[in-house]
C-alpha cells in the first residue's frame, strides 16, 4: 500500500560546502532503521540524513497509511524533508516526490480477533490493568531484562499492525528492537546499583521517542504494554488470555 509518489531524474547539482559538511558529519555510516551498514544510500532533501534507501521508503509508506502527509520529518533531526534523493551514476540522480494523496488502509476483514481485542484493549481498557499482577519492580532489580524474550518480534509485529492498521510493519518493529538493544547493551556498563527506577524510566522514555511519529496518541500507552508484556514473561497466547481475564473481572 504505497503513497502517491512521483519519481523524476534530476541533475546533480553541485551542494554547498556546508550541505556536503553536514552530510558527512551527520549521516551515519549505520541505517538508523535496521541498524546495518547502508545499502543503497538514500538522503533527506533538505538535511541530507542517509538511510537504507528500502528502510526508508518503508517507513514513508507506514506515515502516508495513517495519514494525507505531503512531507516527512527526518527520524533523526526532526527537519521537515519534501523528497528522497537516491540511485546516484555519475552525474544524475533519483529523486522521489513525496505527494499528498488520501492514505490507503488495509481492510477491516483483516484484523483477526486477536488484532481486534488488542485494538479494544488500546481504546478502552484502562491502562496498567496487569500492574498489580506482574513484579515489574522484581523485573528491573533483578535484571530479567538480559533474558531474550523469543516472543518479542510477533508480540511487535501484531501490535504495530493493530496500531497502524498497516500489514507491512518490519522496519518499525527492527527500529524499535534496535533502540532496545542498544539501552540493554549501555546498561550492561553502567553501575546497576540503585538505578533500577531510573533505568525503566529512561527505557520508557527512549520508546516513546521510537514509536512517536508512528503511532502518535496510542505511544505512552503502547510502552506501558510493551512493559507488561516483557515483565510477563509469556507468550502471546497466555498474555492475551490474562490480559481477557482481567478485563472480564474489571468492576
């Protein structure tokens, strides 16, 4: 479900000193999505921010699902960008317009009962239902958080999907992993001792940040979730049937 977007050849134009400074000093030599070496360079027209040219056209197709957009702020700096610079030969390059067009859905048939409980579970469910039934504060003491939860990347994809109403979600549930990955991997050098509430508040903090531009007024909520379902230690199946349970007895 792509967006509207027009591709032309341009010209390559010589870009000022300090374009080219802030390109090279800025753009990482790693894809802020999937956190691997660039493939296909592809640049920010304005900021001149690189990126996967595949990661970042992914992440451009998941804004223009959730709505009309005719412009796309850089994940990184934030900077208002109009168009995607990539394919360089020589001289020439590509250019693709990013244009406002009425955003394309997937079909309702295709939320399955699962995806429409958990979408029932954002919109009226009060939040931190499963608090009381979960250690979170045993979950960050004692570091459960360095035990791969396998579960993880199918719990994401669903409620990214949910949230999105998007099919094609990989390159937000990766970015998101990533930012996990990195705070877990700063944490192991860092003196856990008395830090245990700081350090879930920073986790929670750097999440929102992550999912912001894609699920906008469902992100405090979905990283309270997330919270719940790593703190639970289940599966999909069991979380859901506990998560229903708690609901059912809700006074």
């Amino acid at each position: 479900m792509s967006p509207d977007i027009r591709m032309e050849e341009d010209k390559v134009s010589t870009m000022d000193e300090s374009s080219e400074s802030s390109s090279s000093s800025s753009s990482p030599d790693t894809c802020t999505f999937c956190l691997e070496p660039i493939k296909q360079d592809a640049y920010l027209d304005q900021c001149f921010h690189s990126f996967c040219y595949n990661c970042i056209t992914k992440w451009v197709n998941v804004l223009c699902d959730r709505q009309p957009i005719s412009s796309i702020k850089c994940p990184l700096c934030k900077r208002e960008n109009f168009s995607i610079i990539h394919s360089f030969h020589q001289n020439n390059f590509q250019r693709y317009y990013i244009k406002k067009d009425h955003p394309n859905r997937f079909p309702s048939v295709f939320l399955s009962k699962s995806w429409a409980f958990r979408r029932q579970c954002y919109h009226s469910t009060p939040a931190g239902i499963l608090n009381s039934k979960l250690g979170i504060q045993f979950y960050w003491k004692n570091r459960i958080y360095r035990m791969k939860n396998i579960w993880l990347e199918d719990w994401l994809r669903r409620e990214i999907q949910t949230l999105t109403e998007n099919v094609d979600v990989d390159v937000i549930m990766h970015h998101i992993l990533g930012v996990m990955d990195s705070f877990y991997k700063r944490l192991s050098f860092k003196n856990h001792a008395g830090g245990c509430e700081r350090n879930r508040r920073e986790f929670k903090a750097l999440i929102l940040d992550s999912v912001r531009p894609f699920i906008f007024d469902f992100s405090e909520r979905f990283c309270d979730e997330l919270e719940l379902f790593l703190v639970s230690g289940l599966n999909i199946e069991a979380y859901d049937k506990l998560y229903q349970e708690t609901v059912i007895h809700l006074p």
